[in-house]
C-alpha cells in the first residue's frame, strides 16, 4: 500500500492485493490483512543487525529503513554497472530514523551479502514465510520475512471466494519468482520481459519490459484494450 503512488491510484482499480498477498482489499473493504507480531518483527529486525544487513520494514503506513539501506542499495547498484542509479519515488517517500520495533510491519526485506544469509533466514525462521527476490536465486539481492502462509496465490483465493468467482477468469503479471504461485492459479499469466528468468520460463505469454510499456502491449495483445 505505501507503495501505491498518486499517480498510479488515479489510474482507477476495484481492489488491491499487497504484500506479496497478505493484503486484500477489495472496493474499501478489506477482506485479509495479516501482519508480523510485534516479537515476530523484534526478532528479524534484532537479526539483520546481529548480521550486519540493512532492512526495510513495509507498512501499510510506509516503508521503514534501517539507517543505511539507501546508501548500501546504491553501492550495490553502481557496483552492477549502473553509475547514477535512480529509484524514483522510493527512496523518497521512505520514512527515515523511525523505532524498527512496530506491531503494524506486513513484510521485512532485507539486502543478503551473500546467498547464505538467505539460508540462515529459512534457518532461523521456521515459523515464517521466508522468501528471496531481485534476481534468480542464488543470485537475488533481497530475502524477506512475513506471515506464516503468505503467498500471492493464496490471496488471489481469498478474493476469488469473496467474489465468488473462479480462477478460470483471472489473469496474473509478474516478473519475480514470488509471482510462480499465482502464475500456477490463475487462468493465463503473463510476464514482464525485464522479468527474471524463472517467471518468465512459468509464464503463459511474455510481453515487454516495465519501462517499455509492458503492461499496455500485453493488455493490447489479451484484446482486454484496443491500441
């Protein structure tokens, strides 16, 4: 939710599904919002710092960083070979120097120094939805943590069952390996081709990339619009 911008909400939607599926919303109503504990969240956020990782708390109120998360993604990015990285409205709308320690906190994401970090995750939170993103794994340059059965197939049936609709009729975009769940439910599934490799290879079509009007050549090629 605190990544939905102005500009996109004009857009206009029925409802929304957020936090890679433990948010659902459907005209105002919200039908599933599950959230971190309060000593779910202290013991993630006490984690990263044991192991030295910068972390994002993600809110439906806003998103939350350690104290160094932007300037260690940056690094990151400039050591890919991009010189002057550029992160839109993220960063800016980030809210800096707030207490990590919330009761409010749907997902924790937080930057792996290496692929054992992520193991140490899935280690260390048996009781957790631990997951990884930003690239094919074991490559990806976040884990994250949220609830204990969060998945975005899962929240797409929670929405079907209150709609009383069926699968059949639902389409789903993605470009991460988080999005392999709902690709599996939904009736057609559709990937981003600045995708990772995995989604893509699960996809039923794909279309091009984020910035190279994706969605609209892929909405043009369903006929759910005309060019």
């Amino acid at each position: 939710m605190a990544e939905l911008y102005e500009d996109i909400l004009e857009i206009g939607f029925d409802g929304i599904i957020g936090g890679n599926g433990c948010y659902v919303e459907d005209h105002g109503n919200v039908i599933l919002h599950q959230k971190l504990t309060a000593e779910e969240c202290a013991h993630v956020v006490d984690w990263c710092h044991e192991r030295h990782m910068e972390f994002y708390l993600e809110c439906n109120s806003g998103l939350y960083p350690s104290e160094r998360y932007k300037e260690v993604s940056i690094e990151a990015a400039r050591r890919r070979g991009i010189k002057n990285p550029e992160y839109g409205e993220f960063f800016k709308r980030m809210i800096y120097g707030a207490n990590p320690y919330r009761d409010d906190v749907n997902k924790i994401s937080f930057r792996l120094n290496s692929w054992e970090d992520y193991l140490a995750a899935c280690g260390e939170f048996k009781d957790l939805k631990v997951g990884c993103w930003g690239g094919d794994a074991p490559n990806c340059s976040h884990g994250d943590v949220s609830p204990q059965g969060i998945n975005k197939a899962n929240a797409i049936n929670k929405l079907l069952e209150y709609l009383g609709e069926t699968s059949e009729n639902t389409i789903a975009f993605g470009d991460e390996a988080v999005d392999i769940p709902m690709f599996e439910l939904c009736g057609y599934s559709v990937a981003m081709g600045s995708g990772n490799q995995s989604a893509k290879d699960a996809a039923d079509y794909i279309t091009t990339g984020t910035d190279d009007d994706g969605l609209l050549n892929a909405f043009v090629h369903l006929g759910l619009i005309t060019e």
